[in-house]
C-alpha cells in the first residue's frame, strides 16, 4: 500500500515538475541511475522514432519559448538553421546536411538569477540527453556547454557525466546502433557577463574577445566558426527529454491558462525563504512572494521587486496579482526575464539599490558601442551624488536622457537596454525616494543604505 | 593635463619583455605544454584554445605574467596583443601577481540587500587590505565578483574554487582564520 501510495507521488512529481523531480544537489543521479529512472527515453524516442523535421515539429508544437531571458520560441529558432529549411519531404534523413552546432548557455551571470545551477549541478545527464535531442534536430555534430568560470562543482559533475555518457555510447560515434554522431564538449569561461549574450558567447568560444556580433546575420545561419548555430538556456534545454517522452499536449497542459510548461521560478534579496521552485507557468507574483517565498523578511513591506533578474523593469504592490508569464509581465511593463524576483523592502534605499545594479552593468559593458560604454558611468556618477545627498533636479532629468540613449536600437546589444529597464523604472516608481535625497540632501534611509557611506550626517 | 605629457616616458619599464627574448617550447613546462595541446585538438582553431590556455598556465603558475602571456601566445600561433585583450577581458584571469588564496567576495543585488558591505568591512579590517590589494604575506587577495548565484544563500563569497555562503561577521572571520592556519601548517 504505502509502495503505491509513493509510486503515485512520484509519477505525479515527474509529470508536474519534469524539470526538477530528478535534481539530487547532494549526489546527482549517476548515468545508471539516471537510466533506472527513465532517463535517456526522450534522446532515444528522437533518434529511433523521428526525423529531425519531425522532432522539430514535436518541440515547435509544444510550444517552449526560450528560458534564457528573451522568451523566444524554441521551434521557431530551430527552424532557421539551413538544414531543417530544406524543403525535404518530413520523412527524409537530413543528417548528410551541412553540419551545424549546438551551444548550451549555461553562463548565468546575470545578478539575481541562479535557477541553472540547480539544474547543472543536480542532474547534469538531463542536459546532456536534452543536448543530444537538440543536436540530432538541427543536425549537430559538434556541441560545446559554456558554463560560467565559477560554477566549480558543475563544471565537475557535467564533466563526470560526459565521461560517463561516451562510456554509455550515448555520445560519440553511432550513438545506441543509430548512425548519428555527437562530440559533447564543455567550457569554462572565466567571469564576465557579456559572455552570456549569444553572439559575444560565440566570439569567446572562438578565443577573441567576447564582443557581441552584429545581427544579422544570426547564428543560426553564420555563428561558431561561421556554421550555422542555436544558442538555448540550459533550463529551455531541459525541458526538451520530457517533450519527446510524454507528448507536446501533455507540455501545454502543464499550464493550461498561460505559456507552455513549468517554470523554473526563484526569490531573493529582502525575503523570508528565498530559493527555486519549479511551477506551472503563470503562478502569479503574490503566490510567488508570499507562498512560496515565505514573504517579506521580518518587518519590512514590500517596496518593489524586479520579476527576471537585474535587467528587467521594477513591479510594485499593485502588481502582485500578475501572472508571471512572458506576455503578462509585458503588459504590466516589465519582462519575465529569468523568472527570479529580486524583492526590495521599505526599509532600504531603493536609489542604492539601482546604483548597485547600474555599477554591475557600467562594471561588465564590453566597451564596444559608446552609448553603453559611456553612459553606464555617467548613470553611476549621477546616481552615487544623489545617494550621496549632493545632486540637482537637473540630475535627475539628465538620467531620463541617458535612458533614452541607451535604449533598444540606440546600441550594439542588448546589455545597456537591459540596464535602462530597472533605473528608468525606478525613477518612475520611486520618484518620490529620488527627490528627497536632492531636497534633504542625504540619503533618507541612510543607515539601512549601504552605498551611502559618504552622506554627512549633521543634525 | 600638463603635467601628465611626459607620463609615458616614465612608464616604460627600462627592460620590456619581448617576444624574442621568449621561446615557448623552453619557457612551458611539458605538464602545461601537454594540458594546452589537449585543449587545442578539441577546437576547430589553435586560437579558440585562448581562454583555456590561460587558465592552464593559471593553475601551474598563480598568474599570467607578461612573460606566460607571450609564451602562450606563440604556442597558439596569435600575437600576444590578440591575447592580452583576451587576457584582461576576464576577472577570473589574473594579469598580476595574487595570494595564495583569492577572495572572490560577490558585491551584486542580492548580496547588496543582504549584508554585503559588513562582510565586506570585516574583511577589509581583519587582512588590513582592499579590494585589488595583497595581505603583506602573500596570503590574501581581495577582489569583488558579479553574482556567484547564490543570491538565496546571500551574502556569498568564492575563495580559489570553494564557495562559501549565507555569510555572517563570525563566519567570514573563522573561515578566514582557517584558511591562514592552512597555510602556515603546510611545509
Ligand atoms: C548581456 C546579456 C547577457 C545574457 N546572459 C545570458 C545568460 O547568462 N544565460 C542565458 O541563457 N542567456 C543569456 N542571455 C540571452 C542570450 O543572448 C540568448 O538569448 C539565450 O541564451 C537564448 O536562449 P533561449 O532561446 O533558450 O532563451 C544574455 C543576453 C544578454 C544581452
Ligand atoms: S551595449 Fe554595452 S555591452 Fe553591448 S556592445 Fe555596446 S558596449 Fe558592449
Ligand atoms: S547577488 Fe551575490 S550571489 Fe547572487
């Protein structure tokens, strides 16, 4: 009885929570316990069931949109590589096209964001089978995980499994009797944030300087070593063994109201309980912050929160009730990003906060295109006076500008657009914080306000 | 401004290292030699080997000196102005001499709305250094890092490639601590 009764649990687990039922952070599953569980069935149905054409079809219908912060369809980005827009007949064999590659992002810099580790050090032979589906699909041979410099114990236990994997001809020359070939290898960067743009990611692979590339052309027609080539998050990736096992309508129906599939979701900053929860896509941000992260830490209301990572727009109270999908969360004008909440109480100073975030992105600009390489500064510049209690209102009009010219179009990539989401939104929501510091001439908050230090505390 | 013109002369050092003065084959160890070829053979490219290169002579050596950095740009056959961008572009490369350990203390979001400064005025007392500075003994380095993700177990630190988090004033000090009696203990 009690054997069933966990049986049940567990079968519900794996069809609720694909992603995350396998994760052991102390000891991951080994390659034969991975097996025992069921693994590798997803990369076998692919290789032995389907035509790339037709896996493409499979994910394509499931309806998985990108994890890695943009949110684009997985399917559609697949389907721009030259050997899958043939147009061959569905049955066709498409593995004598021009080879292409596989990247798996696993770079996970961005402030705030640390749902791929879970996934990397928990239950590394989950992407390598995702990443072996992913290959055979777009007609990979070649496929590298470039995972971010210190993420030590991952890097050790991708390695382990890979080894593993070769041993297990799940990798290597014709992979389970089929005449389909992968070399999986993996990278360590060695820290810096641009990496995890696609196109920087791919010059550093290169051994250049890790400076985005102009698009177009995009990587999946000329990317690593000019071949063709799809970049995709190591939570997207993830998601794609249990696709091929149990079908693209059980994916949707996994969140029925909202985007496909579950969602790797997270907390931190001024919460009680921070931390990851895999949820059905669309649990809206009160669940999220009250339920599962246990609410405000001690004493502290809500002041804002930004709802995917440093580089997405400020939510305040009046959005609790908003569903945290791709679409919802642009509405109320911000981005699901990564998915994780970076919560900010009452007590601290929402103008140190930003100034930490803008000092991280001015830190990490590559340098290329002046809007970003000059203008992250001069934000951090305005932003330390007026924490500082020594700015102007002129100031303050002056971040509105330099909102403006570096926002989407205005620069090479996507990382200075991505520092103007939380300061242009901060001044808008927290207006009020912002002129108080110019008319008191320190910082309101001061001793909960670490950026601070300088703000002269005469009576 | 002015003053500054004749800058330049003055920072050219007397004896500059040189490509010429440098042959690889003698400079490399075959133990880094071996590590850098097996790196090579899984690019496409010698060049693509870069980063990876840099870390190998990272781990036999501490640090990149101008000197490994020429020596490694001849092995894979590119000019060592084409490494050095690539060198100085990354925190986790060290173009200068470090301590036996480096800290890694992570200054981003979470760690910010969590503590961060304490811990790091702890450190900062107790090693009497800053960030970019090494304890007189060769002991610590101090450096800041982006978000080591543990941003739910924050404030976080990386010392060489252990991790440390949810970091108290007690706890930094005694893992600190630990760390200096390591180094004495060892011969
Ligand atoms: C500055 C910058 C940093 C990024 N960092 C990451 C990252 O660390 N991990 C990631 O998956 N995507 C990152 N991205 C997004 C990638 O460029 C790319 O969109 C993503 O890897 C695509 O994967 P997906 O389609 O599976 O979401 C970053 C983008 C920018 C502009
Ligand atoms: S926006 Fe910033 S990071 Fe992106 S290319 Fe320009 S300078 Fe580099
Ligand atoms: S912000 Fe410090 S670990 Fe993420």
């Amino acid at each position: 009885m009690m054997d069933n009764n966990w049986l049940e649990a567990a079968l519900t687990q794996a069809l609720t929570k694909p992603l995350t039922h396998w994760i052991n952070l102390e000891q991951p599953l080994d390659f034969n316990n991975y097996i025992k569980a069921g693994g590798y069935m997803g990369a076998i149905k692919a290789l032995k069931e389907f035509t790339p054409r037709e896996v493409l079809t499979i994910v394509s219908d499931s309806g998985l949109k990108g994890r890695g912060g943009a949110g684009f369809p997985t399917g559609m980005k697949w389907s721009c590589v030259p050997a899958l827009q043939k147009k061959l007949p569905l049955n066709q064999d498409t593995s004598t096209q021009e080879s292409s590659y596989l990247i798996c992002n696993a770079d996970e810099m961005e402030p705030g964001t640390f749902k791929d580790r879970y996934l990397l050090e928990g239950v590394p032979h989950q992407l390598i089978e995702a990443m072996i589906i992913a290959s055979y699909t777009i007609s990979a041979n070649k496929a590298y995980i470039f995972l971010r410099g210190e993420y030590v114990l991952a890097a050790k236990r991708l390695q382990q499994a890979i080894d593993q994997a070769y041993k297990n001809n799940w990798l290597g020359e014709n992979i389970q009797g089929t005449d389909y070939q992968l070399d999986l290898y993996l990278h360590t960067s060695a820290g810096r944030y641009i990496c995890g743009e696609e196109t920087a990611l791919i010059n550093a692979l290169e051994g250049k300087r890790a400076i985005p590339r102009a698009k177009p052309p995009f990587p999946q027609v000329s990317g690593l070593f000019g071949k063709p080539t799809v970049v995709n998050n190591v939570e997207t990736l993830s998601n794609l063994p249990h696709i091929l096992k149990h079908g693209s309508a059980w994916f949707k129906s996994l969140s029925p109201d909202s985007d496909a599939g579950t969602k790797l979701y997270a907390a931190c900053g001024q919460v009680k309980n921070p931390g990851v929860w895999e949820l059905p896509m669309g649990v809206t941000i009160r669940t999220l912050l009250y339920e599962y992260a246990g609410g405000m830490s001690d004493g502290m209301k809500l002041k804002g929160l930004l709802p995917g990572g440093a580089s997405t727009d400020f939510l305040t109270e009046q959005h609790l009730d908003t569903p945290m999908d791709f679409d919802s969360i642009s509405k109320a004008g911000s981005r699901l990003g990564t998915g994780g909440l970076i919560v900010l109480g009452d007590q601290h100073c929402p103008v140190a906060m930003v100034l930490n975030l803008l000092r991280f992105f001015a830190q990490e600009s590559c340098g290329w295109c002046t809007p970003c390489r000059d203008g992250t500064p001069w934000v951090v510049e305005i932003l330390t006076r007026i924490e500082q209690g020594k700015a102007n209102h002129e100031d303050i009009a002056q971040l509105h500008e330099l909102c403006d010219f570096m926002w989407l179009g205005k620069t090479h990539c996507a990382l200075a657009p991505g520092a103007v989401e939380p300061l242009k939104s901060a001044l808008h929501y927290f207006k009020e914080d912002f002129e108080q510091h110019i008319e008191q001439g320190c910082c309101p908050y001061d001793s909960s306000s670490s950026e601070g230090k300088e703000v002269s505390h005469d009576e | 401004m002015k003053s500054n013109d004749c800058s330049l002369e003055q920072t050219i050092p007397s004896i500059m290292v040189t490509d010429e003065k440098i042959d690889f084959r003698q400079y490399l160890s075959s133990a880094e030699l071996t590590a850098i070829e097996q790196e090579v053979s899984i690019m496409a490219t010698r060049e693509a080997a870069g980063i990876e290169a840099l870390k190998v002579v990272q781990q036999h050596r501490g640090w990149i000196s101008d000197e490994s950095l020429i020596a490694i740009a001849q092995c894979l056959h590119i000019s060592s102005a084409q490494l050095e961008g690539v060198a100085t572009f990354y925190n986790l490369i060290y173009r200068q001499k470090v301590g036996h350990y480096v800290i890694h203390l992570c200054d981003s979001i979470s760690c910010h709305l969590t503590g961060y400064d304490e811990i790091l005025e702890i450190i900062k007392q107790h090693l009497s250094i800053d960030y970019g500075q090494t304890t007189v003994d060769g002991q610590f380095t101090l450096l800041s890092n982006v978000c080591l993700g543990s941003c739910d177990k924050s404030p976080a630190m990386m010392i060489n490639s252990t991790h440390y988090h949810s970091l108290t004033a007690e706890s930094v000090i005694a893992i600190l601590n630990g760390l200096s009696q390591n180094v004495e203990q060892a011969p």
